[in-house]
C-alpha cells in the first residue's frame, strides 16, 4: 500500500490505526511488525499510540534504532566479538582527518565536510568512486574539489579504523552488508518482521531503501507513507523517487490519497496550495502528483505579511507581536517562530527575551537528557518507596520536585535558569495529566510512565515560544506561526544552486506554511543592519500569492520608510509566475550553468575545455614545484578547478585574478605575480615563487580560499 499524505491530513492516526485494526482484527502479530521513520521523536511518538490503542509489542524505530539493535545482536555470529562502538559526532573524526592533509578547517568547514562524508556514505560511494558521482552532482563541499574530498574521505575511514568506532552511516551498511552476504541472518530476521510500515518514505535514501529491500525480500506486505511536496532533505541523500515509483515496484499496490487538512484554516491551506502549485513542473519532483489539501477547518484570519526596515526591526516587531497574542490568551507553547538558518534565531531570542516571553530553541538536547529533568526522576523513584498514599499525588510531586530546584513561580530571571524551571514545570504538568486520567495512581505509576516517555523519547510539552529551523519544524504544528526572513537569499536560500535545488526551497516554505493551525504571519526586511541599504525583495515564491498576501508579496516589492513594518493588504490582482533565477551560460554551448563547479570554469563538464593546453600545463608545473618545496599537497596551492577557472578565463590583472573563485586574499598576495606571469608566457619553472607561503596556507588558509 501506498498513501500519499499531504500536511495535515493525520497520517500518523491513519497509519497507527490501520497497525492497530491489523493486530485486533489477528492479521498480524504485534511482534512481527516493524514500523520505521526518521526521527527519535516521531518514532516515540507512534510507540506512544500504539500502545494507547492496545498494542505495545509492535516494534517502532528509527531505520538507525533498528539497523543497530540487529547488528548488536548479529555481530557476534557473523563477525565474532562484539559491535565497535558508534561515533556520536563526525566532527573530530573530520577535523582530524583534515589536519592530517595539511587543511586548517574551522568549524563551519568541519561541518560541511561531515556533512558530505555523510552524503557520500549514504550514497553508497567509496573513496574510490565519489570523486566522478560528486562532479555529476555538482558537489563543491567547504570549496573543495572532488579530487580532495576524496582523499577526506579515505582519512577520515582510516582515522575512524584506527579509533576502532563506527559512524552512524555505518550502522545502516554494516547491517546490509551482514544481510547481504549471510542468507541465515537474512532468514532469520524475515521470519521475526513479516510487516512492514515506513512513515516520511519521501526522505529514503539509496542505502535505507537497499536495507529495506532486504528486510522485506521477495514478499509484498509492506506500507508507506509519504508527501512528495515535502521532500526537503535531498542534501543528505533523500529522494522522492521511492515514494513515487512504489506502484511500478509492486503492481499491486493500492495507492491512497490523504488531501482533506484538518490542521489549517481554508486561508492557511489556500496559501499552501498557492505556493505548491507554482512549483509544480520545474524540476523540483519530476513526476509527482501536487496533493491539493482540502481544508475541513473553520475560517480564520488571512495570512498576513509584513516588511520591515531591517531584521533588528523585524526581529522586534515579531517579538511585539508575540506578546500581544500571550496576552489575549494564546498559550506561549502555542507560538512558533520559523527561520531558514539557525544564524537567524539569536535575534528572536534577545528580541523575545527583551520582552519577557518565555522560549526554547528546538533541535538542542533531548528532553529527558536533560540533567534536571533526570534528577527530577531520580529524586521521584527514591520517593516511591515511602509513598504511603496518604498525601495527594500533585501535591507530593511537587513537593519532590521542588528538591531539584523547581519552585511554585516562575523564575524572573531568563536564559537557563528560566530553561531549567520550563523544564521542571513540564514533568509536573504531566503528572498532573496522567493522575487525571488514572485517578488511583500514585508516585510509582507516575516513575513508570515517564521512564515509558523517555524510552520513546516522547517529551512532554514544554511552555514557552519555540524557535526553530524550517527544517528541525518538519512533523510538528503549533496554532500561530510566524515564519520570518522570507526574503530571496533566504527563501530560496542564495547557496540554492538550479532548478531543483530552488524547488526544494519552496517544498521547505511549504513545510512552514503547513505548521500552522490557525494564525501565520510572515514577515521580511529589506536590510540586513539597521541604517543599511534596503537591498531586499520579497522571496519569489510568494508571487503568486498576491491575492492573498497583497501586492507587497511580489518580489518587485520594496520596503517603504524605516521604522515600523507595513503589513501587506489583501488585493485581488492575479500573482506572476516566480522570477527564473540568474545563471551564467557555457561558453562552449550556450547552455545555462547551475553548478558552483561549472559556473567557476565557465562550461559544462561536458564541453571540451577552451583554454590552451600549454598554458594550463604551465600552471600546473608551477603548481607542482611550489608544493613540492613546501611538502604540501598541490590543492593547498590552488585546487585542479580554480586552476582550470584560470587557464580559462586569462585573467590580465589582480583585479581580474581576484574575482575567480578560490583565489583569496592571501593567495593572491603571494601567487598573484606568478600566476599572472606564467599567463603572459613566462618559464614556469624560473617564475619566482615563495615555496614558505604555501607550507603558510596550509597552516593559516581559510577552506573557503583552498
């Protein structure tokens, strides 16, 4: 079965009830299903409902969680001994693996490159072949080439081998290398999992398809759910092409569609199907279906956008704004403000805590990880023991909670002091819920339910505004939702490079669109600092939606004066197809170029290089020897790219050397004489070069200039 949810349309209910119905009805047995998504929070979440509809022993995991509880348990019959450990974080394994190459990588850099080394591993690619799959992907990772990546990528697997520890990715090809090659491993877990249920199956990528593949074999009872306009992590690998070529996999399949939202206003999901609609046909899902939401809500106030001076104002402003709904009687845990980076929440948080509102930033430590929640548990279980009866469940919970610092009123106080009471006050709030619901129980019962919580990772709500990334935001709803900075170089995001990469970054504004129930307001400024230039326009996704927004939502909009914002009026005029975005063309072809790679060399990878090969061989020469007296690698010097942009483009002067991309600053100090030397026909080898300026990049060089 196939069901094709869109936003709102209580997929997860559909899909735990159908579980539920299968087990009640004996045509499964809880224990031989698996369910599998891809959060920790949503697979706490459906533990949580299976087992309110009376079925507990179905198993509902992560494709991490379940991948790592197998080879736990197979690796001593297939390998011997037991499983390495697992890596928490790549960052040091990365930076390590950096330095060992001579690249001095801060932490931006570090994450980057991480985050390709994970690219890479989900993509099935060795070092060996993820230079040539980079390229036809248009990889250009912390600037460096595809040539260079690969060499992180092979230290970075000999550094980890060293350490003995396995990442994350390695979990899940370890588990289908296992499977793959051992027949009575692979027999054996068939025979426990005979159902199979994948939620958000829009985010597979290659490797979790390969290992469901073979979890389920030949068979055909398996279930998946998914929204193609909601494909917003192909960065790390995900493609909707699973979801969408699922019935030519299995003729059988019987494709359902979820279309009727009863999350969102009509005005909410008449905005949302504006926005996706326009983006239907270009490049961002070839093939997929645009599930128009049905509203079955009531009416409520139109989407509003308002334009700001710059985003201190904005930042302000939503603040203000904010407040005022608190006020009325809109609880804070109720209030979201969404943003496309996380560079962006500083602002809102010194803004929300100027005007005493409680928040909490999503994405950082799990809640029952944290250490006052966890001393509150601890203090609770002590407690239990001598649990008499005698005292009132609520009033005991306090009582013991108060020895881990939570107080009747709340902090003045903000920043982590007032973090750690929101904390506290959470788990007294779910006491309080689980004694309402089970009226006889006592201290231990309470233990009880939040060790089942924490087990699923299923945490309580927490009061106070949240903040969070468009991204982290996915699955969760809140009834107001101020999505901010929706401005082009934000929504779509200036690094968005081609047709599909634009795409995405309108399926990521629908996701925030989608969040709200009932209030969504957006918001945009035209500077960046205030007193700035109002350098800005609205983001081009929202053109179309000027019947709705008003004619400000056009991306020819400006902002008009300082100072307060100007919220956009309804208008009636039709929007405009979204503005195309700039590319440069192949100088070879004509052809539009939409990758970093291509667009720094100026022709497809496809076109034959237009540069004289004697002077590219020069510079290459030139290259060798001055890495070669410096004993570092020759991409410290200029990588193969930057070099090709060069012979390329003949730059005549400093000025013209500067603007090809990966000559910086410091390179062009030291190698600009040179390099524009041996392009007007010097020797190579007698050009004078500083070999100690290379050995000082390698030390000294942002990655952005390797």
């Amino acid at each position: 079965m196939c069901v094709l949810a869109g936003a709102g349309t209580g997929k997860t209910r559909a899909i735990t009830h159908r579980i539920a119905y299968g087990v009640h009805s004996g045509a499964y047995q809880p224990q031989r299903v698996l369910a599998v998504t891809f959060t920790a929070r949503a697979a706490g979440e459906m533990r949580t409902r299976l087992r309110e509809l009376g079925v507990p022993g179905v198993q509902a995991r992560t494709f991490h969680s379940a991948a790592l509880r197998q080879l736990h348990y197979f690796w001593p019959q297939a390998i011997g001994g037991g499983a390495p450990e697992v890596l928490p974080h790549k960052a040091s394994v990365v930076a390590e693996a950096g330095s060992r190459l001579r690249l001095q990588l801060d932490r931006v850099a570090v994450r980057d490159l991480a985050a390709e080394v994970e690219w890479a591993k989900v993509s099935m690619l060795t070092p060996e072949t993820y230079a040539v799959a980079a390229r036809r992907a248009g990889r250009d990772p912390a600037g460096l080439d595809a040539t260079a990546m690969a060499r992180v990528l092979q230290t970075y697997e000999e550094v980890k081998a060293e350490r003995g520890v396995i990442d994350f990715e390695d979990v899940l090809l370890l588990t289908v290398g296992i499977l793959a090659e051992r027949e009575d491993i692979t027999r054996a877990v068939r025979s426990q999992y005979r159902h199979f249920v994948v939620d958000e199956y829009q985010d597979v990528n290659v490797l979790q398809q390969r290992l469901l593949d073979l979890w389920v074999g030949e068979r055909d009872d398996v279930c998946v759910v998914g929204d193609a306009a909601q494909t917003i992590y192909s960065f790390t690998g995900a493609s909707p092409r699973h979801l969408l070529e699922f019935p030519r996999r299995y003729p059988t399949t019987q494709v359902i569609q979820l279309v009727r939202n009863y999350r969102s206003t009509p005005q909410i999901v008449s905005l949302a199907n504006l926005l996706v609609r326009a983006g239907h046909g270009q490049a961002g899902t070839p093939g997929a279906e645009v599930l128009q939401l049905r509203a079955q809500g009531q009416d409520g106030p139109t989407p509003s956008l308002t334009a700001y001076s710059d985003d201190t104002a904005e930042a302000t402003g939503v603040a203000k704004a904010i407040k005022d709904l608190v006020t009325r009687g809109t609880p804070a845990s109720q209030i979201a403000v969404l943003f496309r980076t996380n560079a962006q929440s500083e602002a809102y948080e010194s803004a929300l805590a100027d005007a005493d509102v409680a928040y909490l930033v999503r994405g950082g430590e799990r809640f029952f990880a944290r250490k006052e929640v966890r001393g509150a548990i601890l203090l609770m279980r002590g407690a239990a023991r001598a649990d008499d009866g005698t005292k009132p469940l609520g009033e005991l919970v306090r009582d013991v909670i108060a020895g881990a610092g939570w107080t009747q009123r709340a902090p003045t106080a903000g920043g982590a002091t007032r973090d750690r009471w929101e904390s506290l006050q959470a788990v007294v709030g779910l006491a309080d819920d689980f004694v309402a619901v089970n009226p006889p129980a006592r201290l231990t019962d309470v233990v009880s339910e939040l060790d089942e919580r924490a087990a699923a990772q299923h945490a309580p709500t927490v009061e106070g505004v949240t903040l969070a990334s468009l991204h982290a935001a996915k699955g969760l709803e809140w009834d107001a939702v101020f999505l901010v900075g929706c401005s082009d170089g934000l929504i779509p995001i200036s690094m968005a490079e081609g047709p599909a990469a634009i795409e995405e970054e309108r399926r990521l504004m629908y996701v925030g669109l989608t969040r709200a129930r009932r209030e969504l307001r957006l918001s945009w400024s035209g500077a960046r600092n205030p007193g700035g230039r109002a350098s800005r326009r609205p983001s081009r996704f929202l053109d179309g939606a000027a019947s709705i927004l008003g004619e400000g939502a056009r991306s020819s909009a400006r902002v008009k004066g300082a100072g307060a914002g100007r919220t956009a009026g309804r208008s009636a005029t039709a929007g405009r197809l979204p503005k195309a975005a700039k590319r440069s063309t192949c100088r070879g072809c004509g052809q539009d170029l939409v990758t970093a790679a291509t667009r720094k060399v100026g022709r497809c990878q496809d076109c034959p290089p237009t540069y004289d090969e004697a002077t590219f061989e020069a510079l290459r020469a030139w290259r060798l020897a001055v890495a070669g007296e410096a004993k570092v690698p020759a991409y410290v010097v200029f990588t193969d790219a930057t070099l090709t942009a060069i012979a390329e483009n003949r730059p005549a002067s400093h000025g013209e050397l500067a603007g090809i991309s990966g000559v910086g600053a410091r390179k062009l100090e030291r190698y600009g004489a040179d390099v524009l030397a041996i392009l007007g026909g010097a020797d190579p080898l007698e050009t004078t070069a500083n070999p100690s300026a290379a050995t000082d990049l390698a030390n000294d060089s942002p990655p952005s200039s390797l």
